[in-house]
C-alpha cells in the first residue's frame, strides 16, 4: 500500500535537476510545487540560483507551472516577477490541478514531471495520474500548520520506503 507514494526519482534540491536531463527523456514541461521544493515555505521570492534555474529551463524549451495548495496571494507574489504561469489552491492530491496545468501547457501526460517535497500532496496526486514524479528534500526543517500534520504520516512512510531500501537520497 505503500507504493503509491514511491516517487520515480528523488534529489537532494530541485537545482539538481537539469534540462538536458529532462529532454533526454522527452519530457517538454515540469509542474512543480511551491513551497519548500522551490523555496523555504516563509520565503516570499525565488533565490537567484532558482532564477537562473527557471531561464535555463526555458531556453531549453521546457514549459513551467507551479501548481500549489497554497493561497492565490502567496503564489501569484511568487510567480508573477518570474513570469511563470502557476495554479493556487490546487488541491493536491486530487489530480484535476494537474491535469489543468497539462492541458495550459499543451502537452501531453508522458510528457511533464512533477516535482515536490510531500508523499501525501505531490507524490501521491501525480502518480494516481501517472505522471513521473521527482521528489525532493524539503528547502526547509520546518512547516507551516497544516503540512506539519501530513508530515508525521510521510515520516512513517518514508521510514518504511528506506527500510526496504527503496528509497535515498542523490548525493
Ligand atoms: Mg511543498
């Protein structure tokens, strides 16, 4: 039962992954959460070495949508000065947000990945899509109110995963 919330890669940071990368495996668009996979979730503006990460996807020709379960205030302040197209209150583990953001792109399920930091929100939603997943370390040690409390469960799930060695970190 624990399957569903085995991620197809995991990171130690989203930095790690690259667009030559991405499109050696034909993959033209990357949804991507928010908060402590882009940046620590208290953290109002992208880093410049995650600047420099959104122009290098781009020039390579790979669509970006964030797609977060946070409010639209947070997102769009985020998203709006990096001109990247985003959906707030996504709902996450529902996958209608998901496939919205496939469609905006144009592209096709076997064609994007989904990057985030949660089993219980980003894992979980994009693989009942079936949608490559890339998990990552979370940005920062802490959370806000609510992921604090997925937290204590993905704790045991991850503990379980590494156990029967399905899962480590990328140096
Ligand atoms: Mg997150």
């Amino acid at each position: 039962m624990f399957k569903k919330f085995l991620p197809d890669r995991h990171v130690k940071s989203i930095l790690d992954i690259k667009p030559e990368e991405l499109k050696k495996h034909h993959i033209k668009g990357i949804i991507t959460d928010l908060d402590n996979t882009l940046v620590a979730w208290y953290e109002p503006e992208a880093t410049p070495a995650l600047k420099t990460w959104f122009q290098e996807m781009k020039a390579a020709g790979i669509k970006v949508t964030v797609v977060s379960n946070n409010s639209e205030n947070r997102v769009k302040a985020f998203c709006a000065p990096l001109d990247v197209p985003f959906i707030s209150k996504a709902r996450k583990p529902l996958t209608k947000s998901f496939r919205r953001a496939i469609e905006k792109m144009g592209l096709k399920k076997d064609e994007v990945v989904v990057i985030g930091d949660q089993l219980m929100t980003d894992v979980w939603g994009a693989r009942r899509l079936g949608v490559y997943t890339i998990l990552v370390v979370p940005v920062a040690m802490t959370d806000g109110f609510m992921t604090r409390l997925n937290r204590k469960i993905e704790r045991q799930i991850l503990n379980h995963l590494r156990k029967k060695g399905l899962i480590y970190w990328e140096d």
